[in-house]
C-alpha cells in the first residue's frame, strides 16, 4: 500500500502558484490550518480557491497592531496568495472585500446550496445543474451561469460543474490508506469537495490504523483521498 502520508510542507510544495484550489471549511470550521499555514510560509500566489466563505480576517487594535490572527482561508488573503475567490460570503472578512475593492484579487460570488451543487456534479462528471435560485439577480449573469431556462413555465438558471487541481480538506480522524471521518459540521462541504478535485490532500486531526475506523464513520473512501498530513487540533 502507498504511503500517503505527508508533511504539510510537502503538500504547499504540490501545489504550485496558479494552481486552482477547493478549500475545505465553514467560517473555518474545518479548513486545514496547518496547510494554509504551510502556503503562507511559501509565499504562495496566484491562487484561486474555492470555499464557502473568506474564513476569518485578523483583527487590530486603534493602533494598526494585530491582536487575533486570521484563520481558514482568511491567513492566504491576507498574505495576498489569492487571485480569484469563488465563495457563498464575504462579510466575515473585511480584507475580502478591501481587495476586490482594490482589483488586487477578483471575487464571483454564487448561493451557497447551488455551490454545493455544483461541486457535487463536478466531482460526478455532470454537465450542469438547474436551479431557480438566482433567477432575476445578478447571479443569472455571473461566470458559472450557462443560461437561463424554462421548463413547465418555471425559470431556471443552468449552472456550469466546478473542478479544481487541489482539494485541501481536514479530516477529524483519518486512517492510513486514506479513510476519512468528520466530526459534526466540519462536514460542510469536504465531502464533495473530495470528488471533484484531481489530488485531494486531507489534513488529520488524527490518524489511525486501517481497520480502526468503523466502516460506518467512513464518510470519504480512501479511493479519493491521495495525500494525508497529519495537521493536528488548531
């Protein structure tokens, strides 16, 4: 069996500048923070990811010194390693905001459970998904928007399957071929994340050995998973 253990700075070294990344997380709630840490220290750029949010922006005193540090997502916008968000928000992270004001990282906002969607049937080859949701908004003109639709006099808006290179995704226990389990709503959105990614790296909060985790805790095959690293509780 292959070893699919790594480092964290081993799995920021995969991903290259420019790479297309889904990130793990919802408001951070399990987003890999030993691989966004890992990315920071490489100086990563040029990245677009794809997550829920903009995790959360680091927080400063009357006079400009940081006294919380960012978290998820949140520590590659402020090291500027982003050139493009895809996200469900924004408003929990100033920064996300200041930047797309400032045309230094460009932001395409789409629904959230059309998000999920359309992660879902990137990972399983479809073509698109059709929704109501958006319709008469400016979603109906966003990039993943294919065209509008009407079936049975209802309008709908088909929206295009997202793929990505990378998947970065943290798993609460994790075993050594690459069996993952998600501890309550760290959940989100990893699940399908693993499925339309062409190398998916999971962070572990714990790593087992095979045959530890009961098949029924199982909620990413290790037929998914190419990479672990084990990242610990941050």
């Amino acid at each position: 069996m292959k070893d699919k253990i790594i480092t964290a700075e081993q799995a920021a070294e995969m991903i290259k500048d420019g790479s297309s990344v889904m990130v793990g997380g919802f408001m951070a709630n399990g987003t890999a923070e030993s691989i966004m840490d890992a990315l920071v220290a490489r100086g990563a750029k040029d990245l677009t990811c794809y997550c829920n949010d903009g995790g959360f922006g680091p927080q400063f005193d009357e006079n400009g010194n940081e006294t919380v540090a960012p978290r998820g997502i949140g520590k590659l916008i402020k090291n500027h390693s982003l050139k493009k968000l895809v996200a469900t928000h924004i408003g929990l992270n100033k920064q996300v905001a200041e930047q797309m004001n400032n045309g230094s990282m460009e932001v395409e906002l789409v629904p959230q459970g059309s998000m999920a969607e359309m992660i879902r049937a990137g990972g399983a080859g479809l073509g698109a998904i059709v929704t109501p949701t958006g319709v008469g908004t400016d979603i109906a003109n966003g990039e993943f928007t294919l065209q509008e639709i009407t079936i049975d006099g209802k309008e709908y808006l088909m929206m295009a399957p997202l793929h990505a290179e990378f998947a970065v995704l943290r798993g609460n226990i994790v075993d050594k071929k690459g069996n993952v389990f998600f501890k309550g709503t760290t959940k989100n959105f990893q699940t399908v994340m693993a499925t339309a990614a062409d190398t998916v790296i999971v962070e572990a909060e714990k790593v087992v050995e095979v045959g530890e985790l009961d098949p029924d805790y199982v909620m990413t095959p290790y037929i998914f998973v190419d990479y672990i690293v084990v990242g610990g509780d941050k």
